[in-house]
C-alpha cells in the first residue's frame, strides 16, 4: 500500500469514528501533515507548540486530553519527551 492509500485509509478511519470530535479531527489533521513534512518517517517527533498552532488547540490541558484520547482509542503511539529540546515521538497507526 502506498502512502496515499495509507493516509486516505487512516483519515477515514477517523471520520466514520463515532467517538471523534472536531478537536480530534484538527489535531489528527496537524499530525497527518508533520507526518507528510517528516518525509513519511513513522514514528517521528513532533513540539507540542507546533502541534498546537496547527490544530489551533490555544490550552495545553486540552492538548494533553486529546493526545491521550487519539493514544486510547489505538490512532496514535506517543512517547512524551520531557526534554526542553527534543520532540515528543509519535507514531501513526496506519
């Protein structure tokens, strides 16, 4: 499966979820695009700012929620780093 196939599959995964919420959908969206930026590198590292900006998600508390939620519900691995200058790491699960 190529990597277009495996977007399309994984972003529709998420708009037939029930259980998803437009935050979701915005953070999912902002994942799916450093995913893109990070030439398809799976797991990658991401900075909660940049994620934040993308998915205009303006409190870390909601972040944090929603992270958690995509981790749960199986759409995302993520590894927080609690290093100032590296990236968390995250993983699609395509």
């Amino acid at each position: 499966m190529d990597r277009l196939d495996q977007l399309s599959s994984y972003v529709d995964r998420i708009l037939v979820d029930d259980r998803i919420k437009p935050v979701h959908i915005a953070l999912a969206t902002a994942l799916c695009h450093l995913w893109i930026v990070n030439q398809f590198d799976n797991p990658y590292r991401v900075s909660r700012r940049v994620l934040m900006k993308a998915s205009r998600i303006r409190s870390k508390a909601t972040y944090h929620k929603i992270i958690s939620e995509l981790t749960s519900l199986g759409y995302i691995t993520y590894k927080p780093s609690y290093h100032p200058k590296k990236g968390s790491t995250i993983a699609l699960n395509l």
